[in-house]
C-alpha cells in the first residue's frame, strides 16, 4: 500500500479521556482507603503510563495492585460512555482519508478501544484496530507499528504514529517510522526535540499535508 498512512494512539490524542482515567484512579483509590490529588494523578498517568500508576500508587498506598487495578477496570467499565471525542479528531481523520491516507489505531486501551469509537463514529476512520487484547508488546516495543507496515506493505517514510506523549515517538523510532506528537493545551509533556512534528491542534495535521501535496 503506497502513500500516506497514519497509525493512531486513542487516549490522549483522539478520545479526550484523561478526565474519566484520573478519576477513575482516584476513586480506586479511596475505595482501598488511599487517597492522591487529581492533579498528581493526572500529571503521573501523563508523564508515565496508566500500569506504571498503578504500580507506583499501590507502592507508595501500601495497597494491593491488583485490588487496584480491579477497582481501576470495573470504574473505567461504567464510565467509558462519559469519554468524549478530542477536538476536531473526526474532521482531522476525514480530511486526511479526503486526501487518499489510510490509517489505523495502535492503543494499549482494551475491547473498550473499539466500543468508544464506534458511539463516537470514529470506527468506520480505521483499516484495522490493535488494542490492548490483540497480545502485542507495550510500547515503546515496536512489534505492532511493524506487524501494520508489513501486512499492509505501509511506505515508512510516509508513515506517521501519532500520539500525545513522548513513548509513542520512542515505539515509532524503534518500528523506523516517523512520529506527531500532539500536544493539548493542558498537557505537561514537553518535547524531546527528537520527534518529526508537533502539533497543538490535531487539525494542523491535514493542513500540513494538504500544503505538502
């Protein structure tokens, strides 16, 4: 498959779900008696991942993990319909499907990664799915970015992850395609200077290869 492709992560970067994570986690806790700030929660699960929180917090809780993790799951399960869609997300996929690219999702998020987009019509975007039930390696191992290039024979040099921390630039180093980082504006992260592009409105992506092509 010649041309543009683009190879998606979900939280962050096309579902606006920080918000029901950090609660989420934050209320997980104080059913185990624990209680962190909203704020450290958030910037932790930013900086990080979602399974390092859960490690460090039940470390530092003095709590169990799994009794955590399992809080964690059946709060997320009864919140997923509250996950809003990123600004502009489904008017940046259709304007780069207008411009002939095809793309994908690579996320860690579970069966609920294909639930969320299909409420929010966002599935029909996607050639294939790979969420965090397909047994792929965590990022920043590069074995599903690899898996995508070659059973749809992707042109790396025209291939994008796009993603909202600086891990999703490392798993597309590793697979030898380039990276967006998209930057929120009430994101913590900073750049590493290594990343391709960064964007502050995921609707500079198509512009930028609208003027490109």
């Amino acid at each position: 498959m010649d041309g543009l492709s683009f190879i998606w992560d979900l939280d962050g970067t096309l579902l606006d779900s920080y918000d029901v994570m950090t609660r989420c986690l934050r209320d997980a806790l104080a059913e185990l008696g624990a209680a962190e700030d909203y704020g450290s929660i958030r910037r932790r699960i930013l900086q990080s991942t979602v399974s390092t929180y859960l490690t460090e917090a039940a470390e530092r809780n003095k709590v169990s993990r799994e009794a955590l993790f399992r809080a964690y799951v059946r709060l997320s399960a009864e919140r997923v319909d509250d996950i809003p869609a990123m600004e502009h997300a489904a008017e940046t996929l259709s304007a780069l499907r207008d411009l002939g690219a095809v793309s994908f999702v690579f996320t860690h998020r579970g069966s609920s990664a294909r639930q969320v987009l299909e409420r929010l019509g966002l599935s029909g975007f996607f050639t294939e799915i790979i969420d965090g039930n397909d047994g792929f390696p965590r990022k920043p191992d590069p074995t599903a970015l690899l898996y995508l290039c070659g059973k749809y024979s992707l042109d790396r040099a025209r291939c994008y992850y796009v993603g909202d921390r600086t891990l999703d630039g490392d798993c597309a180093a590793n697979a030898g395609i380039r990276d967006i980082l998209f930057l929120p504006p009430d994101t913590p992260v900073q750049p590493s200077g290594t990343e391709d592009y960064v964007v502050r409105d995921l609707l500079e992506i198509p512009a930028y290869f609208k003027r490109e092509n």
